[in-house]
C-alpha cells in the first residue's frame, strides 16, 4: 500500500516535470531557452515515471524493460540536446535580441540583421 | 488506483499537445526537432504508463522501440539539415560559419 503511494507521488512528480516542460516549450523567447528548459526536465521526468511504474511492476522482466528504456532515454536524452544545440550553432542561429549575452554583442556588433532565424 | 493512471495519461497528453503547437509555429526548423524530440519521448512515457494501466507488460517492448526510433530520427534530421540544407535557408538567412562551409 505504501510502496503505490509512493509510486503515485513519483508518477505525479514526474508528470508535472513533463507539464512544465511544455510550457517552457512554448512560452520561452529563444531556440536555446526552449532547448534548455526540456533537456533539463525530460530526463528527470523518464527517471521519476518509470522508477514509480517499476515500484508496481510484479515480474523481473517488466523491471528489465524499464530499466532498459531508462538507462536508453537517460543516454540519448543529453546526446540529442547537445547534438540539437551543436547543430544550431554551427548553423548560424544566434540568440534572441531580447536575451542575449554580452560576449555575443561584442562579438556581432554590426550585424543587427543576423538574429532573424531566433526571434520572431 | 485507476484515476491516478488516467490523470498521468492525461498529463502527458497535455505536453505532448503542446509540443505540437511549437512543432506547428516553431520558427526555425530546430524548434520542429526539439518539438518532435520532446513528442517521442511523451509518447514513450505514455505507451510505458498504458502497459501497466492494461496489465499487459508486452507493450513495454513497443516503448523501447520507440524510443531507439526517436533517437535515430532526430539524429537523421539533424544529419540532413547541417549537411544538407534543404530546410534551414528557407528564411533568408545568410549566416553560416566558415566551419561547416566546407560541408557539401
């Protein structure tokens, strides 16, 4: 009894992690704030889910397949973030005129064109 | 002990809907990627919640297929967008560092 009350709390945390990284999907100004706020929840997110789903699970095999679609989603999650974020720079997209950093305003300070691609 | 697998479900059927609205209106095609990433990785959650909401533990082998796709997917696109700039000049945009110039 315990053990699913505690499952259900780690399945609610983690449903709110993922609600609220979809609200940073669509509320944050830039590509990389969008980025930046659901690389950082979706991992914890899978963690909290699958552990709760794990605490119920009756076989070891069930078990198994959980951990092993944790421990691909917790290896592939940041890789796939880092090779988004990689891609984009590399590309060209710069920050949002609103957000940005101040080594980038030194570095581009004549081409006030060149942050077409973020804003919109 | 049902409600709360409904209440999950329904929860990440939230994010996943507005993961589509950015991958819809996103303005750059990284913004379509990062959508479609984030929908792979609800849907894996979701198809893992609903096979111990049915009671059938197969399903757990769909979710881990799902989600080698959805790495290999985002992986290819990200491929095809650097190397190939199909999509990413749609916007005019004439900012590309010498580094990946060589790129054809």
């Amino acid at each position: 009894m315990i053990i699913e009350t505690i499952s259900f709390v780690l399945i609610g945390i983690g449903c709110a992690l993922g609600v609220i990284g979809a609200i940073g999907i669509i509320t944050l100004p830039d590509t990389y704030a969008r980025l930046h706020a659901v690389g950082v929840t979706d991992t914890l997110c899978t963690f909290l889910i699958l552990f709760g789903l794990g605490l119920q699970a009756d076989s070891y095999t069930a078990v198994a397949k959980l951990i092993l679609i944790f421990m691909f989603l917790a290896f592939t999650s940041p890789a796939s973030s880092y090779a988004l974020a990689n891609s984009a720079w590399r590309w060209g997209l710069r920050h949002n005129q609103k957000i940005h950093i101040q080594t980038i305003e030194r570095e581009t300070p004549s081409r006030s064109n060149s942050t077409q691609g973020a804003d919109q | 002990m049902t409600i709360y697998f409904l209440v999950a479900g329904l929860a990440i059927l939230i994010a996943m809907a507005l993961g589509v609205c950015r991958a819809l209106l996103g303005p750059s095609v990284f913004d379509r990627i990062l959508a479609v990433n984030m929908f792979g990785t609800k849907a894996v959650l979701l198809i893992a919640l609903y096979a111990f909401y049915s009671g059938r533990h197969d399903l757990l082998d769909i979710s881990l297929l799902y989600s080698l796709l959805n790495f290999v997917g985002v992986i290819a696109a990200l491929r095809l967008v650097e190397r190939g700039k199909f999509f990413a000049n749609d916007e005019g945009q004439d900012v590309v560092n010498s580094e990946s110039s060589h790129d054809n």
